[in-house]
C-alpha cells in the first residue's frame, strides 16, 4: 500500500525527529512511526516518544509570533497553515486527541507564544483535546480561545472547513467575538488531566524504572532501552519497548505508551483495580525511591 501522506516532526533548530506515514484516506485509514537516526542517516521502524515535540515546532521556533493555531491532526495543522501564510499565523498539534500534554504548551512558551486560538474536531475527543489545551495553556500563563466553526457530521474538523470554501478571514473575525477563556471555564474532567500531568519541572528518578523490572521480569543486569513481551495485549512476540533510563514504554503493536505511573495504572487495571495517576505516581515513589516495600504494587 502506498503512502497517502507523511508528517515530518523536526527540533526547534528544524532537525527530523520522527515522521508519520499515513496509508489510505476515511474510516480505514492507518499510521505508522519511523525515528530518523542522525548517526546513520536512515529512518528506523517505531518511535517511543511519538509525542514529545510539536508538529510544526520548527516553525514557531522561526517565527516566534505571540499567536499560534492549535488542531487536532498534522493533516489539518499543514490546511491551516498554508491558509493562514497572509497573516503569518503557524498551526501547530501534538499529534491527535489525548496526546496534548503541559510539555507542548511550554515549547509554545518558550518560542515566545503567548496567546493561542484552538479548534476542536467535530466530536466528544475534539472538545476534549482543546480543553486539554486550554488547561495546559492557562496553567503557563499562555491566554487561550476556542474558536466554533460551522462543521456539521460528525468527525469534520477545520480541513473540512477550509476545503469548503472557508477562510482565515473569517476564523480570525470569528475570534475577535470569542472571549478568552478562564480557569472557571475549563470542565473538570479536563482538570483532572492537568493536575495528573507532572509539573514542568518534573524529573524522571531512574528509580522508578524498578516497575518496569518487577512487573515484566526483566533480567537484573537490564539498562537503557529493551524489548519485551506486552502485558496489555496478547503478544507472541516482543512489541514492548521500555527505556529504562528515560523511564518512558511503548509497544509497537497494541499502541500504549507513557511513563511508570501510566504503566503502573494501566497494568493494575489488568488486574481489575482502578488507579488514578496521582496515586499510582505516589505508590511508585514510596516503593522504588523512599523502599517503603511495605506499599504493595
Ligand atoms: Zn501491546
């Protein structure tokens, strides 16, 4: 099957990190990672830390315009940009809903953004997302609006809208009517998700890479990044890669990926227990750093 689309995600300084390769269009679309390899030059098959760096970050770093455009998918960020080249506004996403985190408003901070317009995909996961940006964006101080725009079936978002016909004009006239929203304004399930994201400043204790150790059996001399068999899928062969010295897992075949307290908190849901993040963050630390082994995983 031949690509449809491949989304190039680059450094502040326009190096490539990753790419996403796109097959097919609609319903029965799929995609796949590859991480570029700087030593080598060649592009290799996955990539652990799909969602650490904006797409377009390398444009914003360039540009550095206090306003920036947030959406859902790169599809819709390269629409949007390219329709809003007149008003030197970049569109930037961390990737699609459920991957906007507190690290992705501090990249906007950081290349001088501090005002963001963003536009929710026609669904519950596209209101979401731009609650999620909002709560991260106002817990920095980055002023936020979310911009209505006409679209009508379900899972249209803005590409739609500019494929119609609609223009930057408008959305920006839009806006102007738009108040920018408050602390108030943001639905507490989307709060929820700010308070379990780990502040800025957060450092990962090689420590904690003891869950990953306990719960998948790994040999005791393991370092740095290994593979190994999914606990979240049926997997009959490695998919599962754990870097245990940023602390970080993914698996190539199921798709779950994220630090220790996400692996904990999904692994003892497995088990039929709900964790929060908040709490399974707190059992980690009191276990592997304060070796308070009387807390049970
Ligand atoms: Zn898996």
């Amino acid at each position: 099957m031949n690509p449809t689309a491949i989304y190039t995600y680059a450094d502040a300084n326009g190096n490539p990190l990753r790419r996403k390769t796109r097959f097919g269009n609609g319903p029965g679309k799929f995609f796949s990672w590859q991480t570029y390899d700087p030593a080598t030059g060649y592009w290799i098959s996955g990539a652990s830390n799909a969602n650490t760096a904006l797409y377009h970050l390398d444009l914003i770093a360039k540009t550095r315009r206090p306003l920036v455009l947030v959406v859902e998918s790169e599809k819709s960020a390269d629409a949007l940009t390219d329709a809003a080249q007149p008003f030197d506004l970049i569109a930037v996403t961390s990737g699609g809903a459920k991957t906007w985190a507190r690290h992705h408003s501090d990249q906007l901070r950081t290349h001088a953004c501090r005002q963001v317009y963003a536009f929710a995909d026609h669904d519950q996961p596209g209101q979401d997302f731009v609650f999620d940006v909002a709560a991260c964006n106002l817990s920095i101080g980055i002023s936020t609006k979310i911009i209505p725009l006409p679209l009508f079936v379900k899972g249209e978002d803005i590409y739609n809208f500019l494929e119609r016909g609609g223009t930057v004009e408008q959305i920006l006239n839009r806006a102007q009517r738009i108040p920018w929203l408050k602390a108030t304004d943001i639905p507490s399930r989307n709060r929820e998700q700010l308070k379990s994201s780990p502040p800025t400043d957060w450092k990962y204790d090689v420590r904690l890479s003891g869950v990953y150790r306990e719960i998948l059996h790994l040999p005791p001399n393991a370092t740095g990044e290994c593979m190994t068999t999914c606990v979240f899928h049926p997997d009959s062969r490695p998919s599962l890669s754990v870097n245990l010295s940023k602390g970080l897992f993914h698996c190539f075949a199921c798709g779950v990926q994220g630090g220790t307290s996400t692996f904990y908190m999904r692994w003892a849901k497995t088990r039929g227990r709900m964790v929060l993040k908040s709490e399974a963050a707190r059992k980690l630390r009191a276990r592997y750093i304060d070796n308070r082994r009387e807390i049970e995983l």
